[in-house]
C-alpha cells in the first residue's frame, strides 16, 4: 500500500507541477497581455500628445503670420481722423499767397501720410461710381438715381474709407443713386 501511496502522490506530484505550469503560464499570458495593452495606451496619448502639440504650432504660427500682416491697423486707425482734417484744410480756398503756402505745405504732408499708409498696406477704399458694397460703404444717405447713373451707384462721398490688406479699417460713408 506503501507503494501504491508512493505512486499516487508521485502522480499527484506530477498532476500538480502540470497544473502550476498551466497556471504560470496563463500568468505569464495575462502580463503579457496587460502588459501590451498598457503600451498600446500609452502610444496612443503619445501620438495624440504630438498631434497637439503640431496643431498648437500651427496655430501660433498662424496667429503670429496675423499679427505680422496686421500690425499697422491701430495705428492707421488712429491716423485717419488727422487725414479727414488734412483733406478738410486742403479743401478750403485761400486768396493770398500766404494761404496758397500754407494750403502747399498741408498737401505735402498729406502725401508723406498717404505714402507711409500705402507702404503698410493701407489704402483708401474706392467709392465713387462704384457699386454700394455693404462690407466696404456705409449708406447715410440715398438720392433719385440721375440719367445715365445706375441704381445702387455711390455718387458722392462724405467721408474716405480705408483698408489694411483684405481688413476694413474703417467704411467709407457714401450717398447711394436709389
């Protein structure tokens, strides 16, 4: 019976190491397997990680292209109200030569301002015998269209507009052909 003991727990033995194998290496499956998973996980907040960071990127780099392709519009914002009065001075008539000067010196100045405006992409909105575009003129005033002047023609302006680039700095405030 000894011997019979002996070989059943030597079976048993044997049945039990099988069974620890089995069961390391389901373990060892198991860790392989979290193990993957987990670098699944983190490569893919890496790629998303970098994805941000490149479209972080591109955005400054856009919002900087702005701000370099616009960085005169304060300033041609706060100029403009000196050019209206420029031109109004240069509107009004003199009889002496004393006014003609003064009348000269004003223009010169107001060409040095419209050529530093036009170096920084400034420019005056065209108005006259244009059509009325809402984005570029504001209407204050609408007259009956005359012969030979199409409806929804601007016919005079009352104060220039201005645009930076593609960027309405201000309106031109026009009197529409109706």
């Amino acid at each position: 019976m000894r011997r019979e003991v002996a070989r059943l727990d030597k079976d048993n033995q044997e049945e039990v190491k099988e069974e620890i194998q089995d069961q390391a290496e389901i373990v060892e499956e198991t860790e392989v397997d979290t193990l993957k998973n987990e670098l699944n996980e983190m490569e893919d907040k890496f790629l998303r990680a970098r994805a941000e960071i490149a479209n972080m990127s591109n955005r400054f780099k856009n919002e900087r292209e702005l701000l370099v392709r616009y960085r005169s519009q304060d300033l041609g914002k706060k100029i403009l109200p000196a050019m209206d009065n420029l031109e109004r001075a240069m509107a009004i008539e003199v009889d002496d030569e004393q006014g003609a000067s003064l009348k000269k010196g004003i223009s010169m100045v107001h060409e040095s301002l419209l050529h530093a405006l036009k170096e920084e992409g400034i420019e005056e909105i065209p108005a006259v015998g244009e059509p009325f575009d809402p984005n570029l003129h504001q209407a204050v005033q609408t007259v009956p269209a005359d012969e030979g002047v199409a409806s929804d023609t601007i016919v005079e302006v009352l104060q220039k507009g201005y645009k930076l680039q593609d960027r309405v700095l201000r309106a031109s405030m026009v009197v529409v052909a109706q």
